[in-house]
C-alpha cells in the first residue's frame, strides 16, 4: 500500500493535500513536527513512506529578501534533505515550487523546460531547491511549479479582497502582473493524480488555466461574492513598492501534462466558483 508523507501539512495546500488523501495512509506532518532543515529528522520522517510531498516553504517573499539564509535553509536545504530521504527509501518526492523561478519578462506562457532566472530572494532559494532536489533523487523527483494561490486554510490574496471589500467603499488593484490564480485544492487533486499515473518523473506546471491580472481576479472574486466588480479600480505596481521583485507576467504553460495523458486543471474562473460555492472565500 502507498504511503504518504506530507510536509509542511499546516498550510492551504497541505490542508487540502490531506482532504485529496482521505481515506489512505498518510502522515502528515507541520513545521513544529518536523524542522526539513535537519537531515536526521528528515530520515525519521520519511522512514517507510512510498511518496513525499513537500509543501513545506518560507513563503514570506518580501522578509526573504533581508533573510536570505533563512529561506535558503527550509526552500533549499529542505528539499535537498527530503530528497535524499526519500532516494534512500526508493520513494517518489513531489517538490512543491512557483512561478518565482522566472524573471517574468516573457510574452507567451512558460514552458516547463525554461531556463529559469528568479529576480527575488525567494524566487532564488526556490529555483536551488528545484536543483539540489533533482541533483540528489533525478528518477524520483517531480517537480510541481504552482502560482496565486488561494484556499480555505490560510490568509491569501482572495480573502484579503473580500475582507477589505466590508472596510472599504472601492479596492486599488494592480493591472501590470498578469499570472493564473490557483486554487489549492484543484493544486491538491492534480498532485494525487499525477502521483495515481505512470507518469515519469520530472518539471510539472500545475496551475489554473487561463490567465489574469490582480485586477480581473479581484472583479471576479467580487462578481462571485455577490459583490459590486465596479468597486474595484486599476492601478500599476509603481503604486505599491515592495522590497521583493514580483514577475510581470507568471503565465505557465501545461504542454507536460497532455505528454502523460493528464488534463491540465480547469479555468480559473470555474475554480473561483467552485471555490466560492465551498465558502473559500469567506474572510
């Protein structure tokens, strides 16, 4: 019987992760359960497991730029560790990583085979641990980039609008960075099927389909919360500088997926739906 391990189980995609495995043998397992930054703790943890999945991540892409070596050690270093328990355990490792390995300069959806060139501190612990992870386990490890995500178990972009949305008449949203609002658990679902097929191992975009700015993700969330779209307005990034470069444009591309038979996810409009029909955006 396959075994799961999920790190980093106490976030929105490891939450999700866990209703996707229901029902099978899955330990699942927090940042306070398990430190991925610790070799000899990652071996105790992936002991007797067939199938790793790291969800683990210092996610805060701003504080990462003044915190370079923090992020590193759980971006980089925790996948290194967890890939080398799972290649010494012979299991599969999914390592979780985002669109942040791209300079987003491109015009047309990134293929799963880009060279990849982050411009931020988190996008460059993440791209590493992309590396080591396949470095140390290249028959066993699946790469899964994701981006703008949202979910039921944690503070994101979507619940942020909506809750702004009762404390303000309208919402300033950027209209320059265009990318695929993802919902986690649609994210969840394809990482159990892909882990269900024969696909190899290897670089995966699992993404929403389609595309959109910050400002037509936020009319919409508005349009399915009931909620008047006009009240939300345009702006440009020039109005809200952050310490961390964000990519103009994370559109991927899904050409991986068709190669082993698997449809890529849905429109991100249905999921918004879907979503918001599930309470996800509840604030």
């Amino acid at each position: 019987m396959t075994s799961y391990l999920i790190a980093g189980a106490g976030g929105m995609l490891g939450q999700d992760l866990q209703r996707a495995l229901a029902g099978r043998d899955v330990t699942a397992v927090t940042r306070a359960d398990l430190d991925v930054t610790d070799l000899d703790a990652a071996r105790v943890a992936v002991a007797d497991h067939s199938v790793v999945i790291n969800a683990s991540a210092y996610t805060k892409v701003d504080d990462a730029e003044t915190h370079e070596d923090e992020a590193y050690a759980v971006n980089a270093i925790g996948a290194q560790n967890l890939a080398i328990a799972a290649r010494e355990n012979a299991a599969r490792l999914v390592q979780v990583s985002t669109d942040y390995v791209f300079d987003g300069s491109a015009t047309s959806p990134y293929a799963e085979t880009t060279e990849l060139n982050p411009i931020s501190a988190y996008g460059r612990t993440k791209a590493e641990g992309e590396r080591l992870a396949l470095a140390e386990h290249p028959s066993g490890t699946y790469i899964v980039r994701t981006a703008w995500l949202y979910g039921a178990g944690g503070p994101n972009f979507a619940k942020t609008m909506i809750r702004l949305a009762a404390s303000h008449d309208t919402v300033s949203v950027v209209t320059d960075q265009l990318g695929q609002p993802t919902w986690t658990a649609d994210l969840a679902r394809q990482i159990v099927e892909l882990l269900d097929s024969d696909a190899p191992a290897g670089v995966y975009h699992a993404t929403n389909s389609g595309e959109a700015t910050w400002f037509e993700f936020t009319k919409e969330i508005f349009l399915v919360a009931g909620l008047d779209p006009e009240r939300v307005k345009p702006t440009t990034s020039a109005d809200f500088v952050r310490p961390a470069p964000r990519p103009d444009y994370s559109v991927l591309g899904h050409d991986a997926w068709s190669r082993v038979g698997i449809s890529p996810m849905r429109n991100w409009r249905a999921a918004l739906s879907a979503a918001q029909s599930a309470g996800v955006l509840d604030a």
